[in-house]
C-alpha cells in the first residue's frame, strides 16, 4: 500500500488534539463510536496514526482484531496543543493493529507521551502501586493510514480535500433492518436529552468501501420514532446499523462525559431520524485524586477479567 502523507496543518491537528473519535464495526455491519486519547501519536514517514485504549475495552480490541478497518475523528480544538484557529474537522480512515503485551520500552514512550496533554503522573509508594495496573493495562493501537478526509471547518459545511484514496463512489444500499425490529429500544427522550446537552455528537457509519466513516451532527428534536438529526457533511440515503457518541471533556481529560447508542438510522442525506438500540456511558469526575483512584481501581478489574475470560489469549 502506498503511504499516504499529509500537509503541516493537518498533522498540528493530529498532534495536538486531546481527544478524537474512534469508529470500528460490529459483525452485524454497524458501526461503535468511543472517544479516544491520541496522546499525538502520528509518523508522516510511515503514514500512521496511533491511540491508546484499555484491556478494559476488551470487546473493541476483538472487534478490531476481526475486522481492521476504523476511522478516527479529529473534531475538536478544545484543550488540547495545536492551533485553536486551525478549525479543520479531519477523518482518518485505516487498518488497526496492536500489541497486546507491549514492551517495557513502549510503555515508557506512551507514559513521556501522555504528559503534555495530561499532566506530570502521580509518584510516590501509594500512587506507584495503585497505578501499576493502570500503565500496564495501556495498549497502544497503530492506525495505518489509506485516507484523510479533511473539511474547512468543523462543521462540515465546505467541501473536504482527500489525501490517499479517492472517496467511494455510488450509492450505499440500506442494510436489512434487525430481526427485533428497527424501533428504538432505549430511552428516547434522556439520549436526545444528552445529545443536546453535551459539547459534541458525532455519528458513525459504514461507507460503500466498506469503512466506518464519522461525522458530526445536530440533534434537532425527538419522537417515539427517534432522535432528529441534521448531518452536514450527510449520510447515505436509506436505512441502516450506527452508532451515535454524545461527549464532553474538560482539561487534562480531567473530568469528562460519555453516552454511546448503536441502533439504526433512517437518513435523507443531511438528515436523519436515529433509533438507539443500546446505551451505555459514563462520567468522571472533575478532581484528579477520585479520577486517579478510578482509575486505579477500573484497571485492575479489567486485568483480573481479561485473565479470568482468557481475553489475553484470545487477543494474541
């Protein structure tokens, strides 16, 4: 595959963001959209980009194993290290790979990394046994590059520059609707509640390539039927699986909101109604001792599950 390559104002995105979004697809052909730490993980030369996640997020390290192809979206300026007036929204759609048990040398690199976007780690005999767990449980997940999609502003109102391959062409067919129906299954009014209510809502979908593409959207009501949306940069016609992330974040990541759904979407193009078939989310809080303590505590129980359900094996 021929390395793509981006220009300097791209990779000050890809370098100084805090956060972006992660797409990877199910088996059943939708799309799961989480916020991601990028940490600034990038190499024009190789033409990859990087995240790290948690051996807590099990199901999306297997789901990436089967089936590589994800897209990460730069969507916001917000605390991070590059050029607040730099307000291009970039997509980075490419295969996955990752180590599970990284290398004392990796693991060293991810934590020297971390420390310009979040701060100095604790030290000392508590916070240096508390946190083992923690840093042992980063994985680092390399992102190889076949496109960048990048539009003029966050919005998604211009028309994108495309670095790599050429966008697919044609219309995408509607997927068959779920053997339980295409209804929605979960609170309707509490998703569109936090959708409008936190900073950013981003839809994931797969494209005609087969790639899960991200783009971020304007909820504009709701109804029995769904969440109503407006999707700028537009959606395929048709229905079919997706996946919708509502979030919010604060500096250092310190204190940060998270509500997923995957259900089915119903869209006209820009835009669209959204049944959520599944919710899940979580909050943390805006005090880096509790955060840290969290954390602590969430690694090791995903350690011991991954150990107990053979997750480590399973992964290699």
């Amino acid at each position: 595959m021929t390395v793509v390559t981006w220009p300097d104002e791209v990779d000050d995105i890809l370098g100084g963001d805090l956060t972006c979004a992660l797409a990877y697809l199910t088996p059943a052909g939708g799309t799961v959209v989480s916020a991601v730490a990028p940490i600034g993980l990038r190499d024009r030369a190789k033409g990859t980009v990087g995240f790290t996640t948690s051996l807590g997020f099990g199901r999306k390290l297997e789901r990436i194993k089967r089936d590589p192809r994800v897209a990460l979206a730069y969507h916001a300026r917000k605390h991070g290290l590059g050029d607040l007036g730099n307000q291009r929204y970039v997509l980075v759609q490419g295969t996955a790979t990752f180590e599970v048990s990284p290398d004392s040398a990796m693991l060293e690199e991810i934590g020297e990394r971390v420390v310009p976007f979040m701060g100095p780690p604790r030290r000392g005999r508590f916070w240096d046994s508390w946190l083992s767990a923690y840093y042992r449980d980063r994985i680092l997940v390399t992102v190889a590059v076949h496109r960048i999609v990048v539009w003029p502003d966050l919005d998604t109102e211009g028309v994108p520059e495309v670095f790599g391959e050429p966008l697919p062409v044609g219309a995408v067919s509607s997927q068959q609707p779920p053997a339980q129906g295409a209804a929605p299954r979960v609170d309707v009014p509490k998703a569109a509640a936090n959708a409008e209510r936190l900073a950013h809502c981003l839809l994931g979908f797969a494209q005609a390539d087969g790639f899960p593409a991200i783009v971020p959207v304007r909820p504009t009501g709701s109804g029995p039927e769904g969440l109503h949306l407006d999707i700028p940069a537009g959606a395929p016609a048709g229905g079919r699986r997706a996946g919708l992330l509502s979030h919010d974040y604060r500096p250092k990541l310190i204190g940060l909101e998270s509500r997923q759904h995957t259900g089915w979407l119903e869209s006209a193009g820009t835009t669209g109604t959204y049944a959520p078939h599944t919710s899940s989310g979580f909050a943390a809080p805006a005090n880096k001792t509790v955060l840290l303590l969290a954390n602590g505590f969430l690694a090791r129980r995903g350690l011991k599950r991954a150990k107990q359900e053979g997750l480590l094996e399973a992964l290699r």
